[in-house]
C-alpha cells in the first residue's frame, strides 16, 4: 500500500492581530503536495498576510503551522532553498541585466534550474541582455517569476502573480504553472482573477475576514454544483426561461413538447458564488 504523502501545506487556529485588530482569526487549511490550491479574497481579508507567515516573513500570534513539514517561524537556509517565492511586488535589481539577475539567485540554491531556460519558459529570452530598470511592468512580473522558479522549488507561492499581464501573457503563464505542477511543485496561488482559479486550482478557498468560509474544487465551492440550473430556450412563445433542479428532466419535457431553439443551461458561476460567500452581493 502506497502511503500518502505529507501535506505540503497544514494550518491549525492561525492568529495574527495589528493594532489590536484580527487579520487573521483561527484560520485553518490544509493544501496536498502537487496540488495547485487558490487562495481567493478581498483586500484586508488576510490573503497576504497568511501567506507572509507561510514564507517565513511574518510572525504569527497563534496557531500550529507545518510547511513542507518544518514551522517557517524557525525554519533555516536549507528550508528555504526548497521554497519559491513570487511576491506583488519586488525590490528593484538596479542596473543588472535580466540575464545577470536570474543567474545571481540561481546561485542560492543547490540544484538549479538552467538561467536561459527560465528565461525561455517566461518568455523573456529576447530581453536578457536588458536593463532590469527598463522593463514594462509586465515584463518585469515575469522577471519576479522567473526569479521565483530558478531554484526549482518544491513549493511555489504566487502572490498575484499575473497582476499587468495581457490576455495572451497570462494564458502562457497560465501553461508554465501547468508545466510545474507537472514536474510535481506544488502552487499555492493568490489571485482576483477568478477565471485563473477556476482555470488552474485542483482546490480553492475564500477566506474573508480573516477567516476561511469555504474551501472546494472550483465546481463545488459554496454548493456550486448543488445550485438550481437556469434553463433558457426560445419557442412559438417566444423566449423563456425557467430555474431546475434537474435540468436533464426538463429538457426531456421540453423536447417531447415539439421544437426548441437557443437552448442553454447554466449554473452560478465562480464570481456570483465569490460575491455571495464575501458579502458583496448584499
């Protein structure tokens, strides 16, 4: 019998106040190893601030956390090396090239990857002989995960990661965290694109106000799947549309009742299940 693997990824009761006031409040999650898992919220609701504490960035004021088996409140240098980290924002490189940066980080891990072939996979090999100074905001994101990914981590964060990227940048991006995931890191992402969660995560979470208030794959979350259907159609009477709980049967009913046009069907999607589980559709 195959064992399980350890979680990559184990909170129990997380806590942490400022000033007094919770930004994060008992917060309990649980992410596999080689699952990419979306963290999605609004602002303040405590994204940022649960995933400064996994890194290691951030003390906590309660709570048991285990990241690749090891509290990141202590963790050393050998710990880190098996981490990859791709922040919202990054201190600037000065004058080095992008070349010169992806290889300067390469050399704090042990086992890198190959500095042009990181290039080549965000797609910044035309620019490696630039200035980091005078990349576009989107190519500089893609230096930040380039930088990120270099050590060959075993587990990535992604703190908003395709923030200034065009369409077609983040569905590339969208293929190299395919591709990652493929080669068995596991992703823990933060994101206010909920195409890119609903695109990318095995499992998801929403947590507002410091706390998770629901957690599923992206069909089931907030009882998506459970959800009455909308069945749309048009006929001699016109346009119509009528909620089920089982579509199939009324279609069937509809179908032996004569001809039906423009026949759609379709469930709440990611974004109105987000708003409703925040609040914000109140």
């Amino acid at each position: 019998m195959t064992a399980t693997p350890p979680a990559a990824i184990r909170i129990r009761g997380l806590r942490k106040s400022y000033g007094g006031r919770d930004a994060v409040s008992g917060l309990d999650l649980t992410v596999a190893s080689g699952e990419v898992f979306a963290l999605l919220g609004p602002n303040g609701a405590g994204k940022t601030t649960t995933v400064e504490i996994l890194e290691g960035y951030r003390r906590r004021d309660g709570g048991d956390v285990a990241v690749l088996g090891t509290d990141p409140g202590t963790a050393g240098r050998a710990w880190r090396a098996r981490i990859g980290i791709v922040a919202q924002s990054a201190n600037d490189l000065g004058d080095l090239t992008v070349s010169e940066a992806v290889r300067h980080f390469a050399t704090c891990y042990p086992a890198p990857r190959d500095p042009g072939q990181v290039l080549d996979l965000v797609g910044l090999t035309a620019k490696a002989g630039s200035r980091v100074r005078t990349l576009s905001g989107g190519q500089r994101r893609r230096l930040d995960v380039a930088i990120g990914i270099v050590g060959r981590p075993e587990l990535l964060f992604l703190d908003e990661p395709t923030t200034g990227f065009d369409p077609e940048a983040r569905r590339q991006f969208w293929d190299l965290i395919r591709l990652l995931n493929a080669e068995g890191t596991t992703i823990l992402l933060t994101t206010h694109y909920l195409d890119e969660a609903e695109v990318l995560a095995d499992r998801l979470a929403v947590i507002a106000a410091g706390r998770i208030v629901a957690e599923g794959t992206p069909a089931s979350i907030g009882d998506r799947e459970a959800q009455l259907a909308t069945v749309t159609w048009s006929d001699a009477g016109g346009r119509r549309t009528e909620q089920s709980a089982d579509p199939a049967v009324l279609i069937a009913k509809l179908a032996a009742a004569g001809p039906v046009a423009d026949l759609t069907v379709s469930r709440p999607t990611l974004e109105q299940t987000y708003l409703t589980l925040i609040g914000a559709d109140r």
